[in-house]
C-alpha cells in the first residue's frame, strides 16, 4: 500500500517530556507556522490507512518537523477473538512506514464476530481477559518490533466477574508483555465519578513507573438521567471541551508521582480554532514546568 | 453457546432487548441505564460517519430521516473493519431495497458516487502520464498501447442524471439536473477528487481501459457503443484529471 509512497527524512526515536496535541487537519497551517509550545502531534492510526492522497502526503511533511505518537483505535486489544490480521498488517505497515517515536492502543474492545463497533468497549478484569490481552500485545509488538503504550479506558460501568482493580490489572499487563503504559487523567477522574471510587487513591495505585505518556481531554455531563439511585450525573469522555479544572488537579497530582512525562491535549468533537487549543497546551506546558521543580 | 461479547454486541445493537446479566454501577448497585452511554456512542458515532461521508444523500431526504434511516442500515451492515472514514460501501444496495425510499430510484447511485468520491480520495497515489508521450506517437502505435490509470480513478455508471442531481444538491447555484442519464468520471488531479460526465461511449471507452484493453479496442468498443463517442473528449478529461499512469506499447505488427 505506502511502499511506493515517500518515506519521512527524519524519524524521532522518543516522544519529547513536553506537550502534544492530537492532530486536526485544520490546523495543519498553524502547526507548520509556529506550533509553540507544541513539541509532539498524536494521529488516529485508522485515519491514515489508505492508500495515499492528503492524509498520508500532509503527515509525512508533519512527521519531519514534530514527533509523531501513532494512537490506534481500532485493534481491539480486548476482543475475545484473535486480532483482526488484516487490521494488524494495516497497523503495522503504518508504523514500519512512518517508523513514529510512539504507538498507543486501548484497554477494550471494539470488534466481535467481524463487525466494528466504533466504540472503546469495556473488559471485566481477571485472569482470563488478562492472559487474552497480554496474547495479542505480544503479537502487535512483535508485528511491530517495538513496544507499544496501552491506555486505560473511561468506564461507565463494572463487571461483577472482575477480580483485580483496573491499576493492578494494567500493572501486570506490563510486566508480563513488556509494554509502556498511557494514563488518560480524565479517563480516571470520568471513572472515578461514574464507578464511585477516588481518583487520586486510583493515581497513587497506578505503576507509574510505566507511563509513557499523559492524556488530557474535556469531557461532558450525561444529557439522560441515569437510573436512580445514581448520586451524581455520567461524565461522558466526549473530547470536545477544555479540560475540566478538577482534571488539571488531578494531572497535578499525578505529575507529583510520575515527574514529568510526554503530556498530550485531545479534542476532538467540536474541534476549536487553534488559538483556543493552543491555550489549553499552553497550561499543559505550564504544569510540566512546575512538575520539574525539585520540591 | 454466546460468549460475553457476542451478548454484549447484540445488545448494543438491538435496545429492545435487555442489557446483558453481570454489569453494574461500581457501588454494588444495578447497572441502570450505563449500557445505554455504549449504546448511544456506537449509533450516533456511526450515524455522524455517514453524515460526512454521504452529504448528498442527506440532503436528497433531510437530516431527520437520514438519522432514522442510517441506525437501520448500521444494524445490518455494521463496519467490517476499523477505517471509519470509508465506511458505507454497502449503502448503496441497501438504499436499492429500501422500500420506504423506492420512489427516489436515482438514490442509490448517488450514494455509490458519493462512495466512489470517498475511495478516490484516500486512494493511493500514481505518477501521471506526461501527455506529450501520446501526442508524440504514431496513430497507429498509439491504437496498438495499453494505458494503466491512476488508483484514484473511479468510474460511476448510471441511468440517471446523477452528477446534476448531486451538483443541484452540493453546489451553489448548480443548475436543476437534466433527464438524459449521465455517466460519471471521478480523478484525483492533485488531492481532491474531481467529477465530469462522460460523453456517449465514454465510460465504455475507460472501463475497457481499465479491463486491459488496447486503445485502439477500447476505441472501437465505445464506438459500437455509441456511435457518437468522442476520443479526444475522454483523453481530455483523463489527462486533466492525472487519471493515466504509464502506456504500455503494444506488440510491432
């Protein structure tokens, strides 16, 4: 598919410890501008799988200036099936093309029995969701020949089957396959609402020693009422806002555990002109410089 | 016997039936109405994909029914595979046997052109024929190659005018279509797709191209096709289009 297409120059081996943003095409212009204090972009793997054209043509030109995280969607880690090969080989081509400085992918599941779901779906936590996650790691990294970071997701609901807490569940995943870990801070704080646990005891259980990068997003408030006797609204993981207050705390507060980490702002619903986004980097810049203060 | 996923999927498609035995709401409480947040996220991020992707067929039957209509066709054709930006290939038919919708025939082919516009754009990239080489040739030599088109090229064949009912519909002050049935020729000159209708034969001249054909047999082909056909007419559009990719000469006679 990509073989005949031109390969980027330049290929950065690391994602930097300072701010991306998840890439939108309307602000390819500004990025190449003057994208400060942008350091690294994050594309939707799935958004680049065709053959050619615009897409594959405007990240080669981004991937010779920034440092490119490459954030799967859709290979249903999670899934009770084998991975899709023909998903895998597509990943993988991606990757061996634009040779990015990181690849991330989802604690869910997304595909079963051939349909695709579009939606991060969620895994009850034992032993056999563990030994099935940790079976298709394997095989990504080895497609891919280098480790990837798996990313927690944001629940809305439990399995009474589950036997680990989703930190100790993760902890293991990357001890057994050797992969790096993606801690989404508003994945936690929407789960801590909506399961009735706390965010910051979820933070200081986590390994942190694995994080290999930082997620901020916005999320929303459930339009619907949820059955009664729910003590507070849902909060959606909706990417289409600023990052709630609540969440920059809680980044705070992560940032005190990990020190500073490659720390990405996604919005990607009702996606803001790039002075707005920018902003938001701009505080996210911010609070990795006051992380690297010694206390 | 149904594994947890295959419940939990056939569930998130069919609201009518009950959320799966097992979940709850964290606290040791029931799981309410959170089954209905993946419920909604996979309906309504489908339905937004096919929005972008099928403007055109929105407009023809309005947004309200376009919603309706599309949390049908996502229930029975959902996404065999993880590239949202090209899902609906199977739209088209589904459209075809719709019986809600039989009184617009034309519909189904502009949802295939529509389709056509969306592969054609993500379609891989070709190296463009420099047109000098064919005016260079002797007519003969020219009749006796073959010519490889461009991966972006997108042939769509239709009994209506369906290149002026999606201008109409797409297009500031595009004309109100016509009645004569228009073939459509869509080329990626650079990064975005471009539509022309092909003249009488036209079509017929390029998908026997595309099957391998001389030009010369292709040429013929479109001729008892329609009498009419047009060759300079076609190659324009081609070649304006990067739409040929490399000529292969044909045997010496």
């Amino acid at each position: 598919m990509l073989d005949d297409l031109k390969r980027p120059n330049i290929s950065y081996s690391a994602l930097p410890n300072g701010v991306g943003v998840g890439y939108k095409a309307q602000h390819f212009t500004d990025l190449m501008q003057d994208a400060a204090p942008v350091e690294w972009l994050e594309i939707h793997a799935e958004n680049y799988m065709g053959g050619g054209g615009r897409p594959l043509a405007q990240l080669r030109h981004l991937s010779e200036r920034f440092a490119i995280s490459v954030h799967g969607v859709g290979l249903s880690i999670g899934g009770e099936g084998a991975l899709d090969a023909d998903h895998l080989a597509r990943l993988s081509h991606l990757v061996g093309w634009l040779n990015p400085a990181s690849l991330s992918e989802h604690l869910a599941w997304s595909t079963h029995e051939g349909a695709y779901l579009n939606d991060l779906l969620p895994l009850p936590y034992t032993a056999d969701t563990l030994s099935r996650v940790c079976d298709h790691i394997d095989q990504l990294q080895e497609a891919i020949a280098r480790p990837m970071l798996l990313e927690n997701p944001s629940s809305y609901l439990s399995f009474d089957a589950s036997t680990m807490a989703e930190t100790e569940f993760l902890g293991e995943v990357a001890a057994r396959t050797g992969c790096g870990l993606l801690l989404d801070v508003n994945n936690v704080f929407i789960s801590a609402n909506n399961l009735g646990m706390d965010a910051r005891a979820y933070i200081d259980a986590f390994p942190v020693q694995h994080i290999g990068e930082l997620h901020l997003g916005g999320h929303d408030e459930d339009e619907t009422q949820v059955g009664a006797p729910d003590p507070a609204p849902l909060l959606i993981d909706s990417h289409g806002r600023e990052v709630a207050n609540p969440v920059w705390d809680l980044l705070a507060h992560t940032l005190d555990r990990s020190g500073p980490r490659p720390l990405l702002i996604e919005w990607d619903a009702d996606v803001p002109d790039w002075p707005v986004l920018r902003g938001e980097a701009v505080r996210a810049a911010a609070a990795l410089a006051t992380s690297r203060v010694p206390a | 016997m149904s594994t947890p996923q295959s419940q939990f999927r056939t569930a998130l498609l069919d609201p009518a039936l009950p959320v799966p035995d097992g979940l709850g709401d964290g606290r040791g409480g029931p799981v309410g109405r959170r089954f209905d947040v993946y419920r909604n996220n996979v309906v309504s991020s489908l339905i937004d994909a096919l929005e972008v992707g099928f403007p055109a067929v929105q407009k023809l039957i309005g947004p309200v029914n376009f919603r309706a209509i599309m949390a049908v066709f996502l229930r029975q054709h959902p996404p065999q595979a993880p590239m949202i930006a090209v899902y609906g290939a199977a739209l088209p038919g589904f459209l075809s046997g719709f019986a809600p919708l039989a009184h617009l025939g034309y519909l189904p082919d502009v949802a295939r052109l529509e389709q056509a516009l969306r592969e054609s754009y993500h379609a891989k990239d070709s190296e463009a024929l420099d047109p000098a080489i064919l005016q260079d040739m002797a007519p003969a030599d020219l009749m006796a190659a073959r010519i490889t088109l461009a991966p972006a090229l997108r042939l769509i064949r239709s009994p209506w005018p369906v290149h002026g009912i999606w201008a109409y519909n797409m297009e500031d002050g595009a004309p109100q279509p016509g009645a004569a049935p228009e073939d459509v020729v869509i080329t990626r000159p650079a990064f975005n797709p471009d539509m022309a209708v092909a003249g009488p034969g036209g079509a017929t001249f390029v998908a026997a191209l595309a099957g391998g054909q001389t030009i010369g047999a292709a040429y013929d082909t479109a001729l008892t096709d329609a009498p009419q056909f047009d060759l300079s007419a076609i190659l324009g559009i081609l070649i304006s289009g990067s739409a040929l990719h490399r000529l292969i000469p044909g045997d010496p006679e």
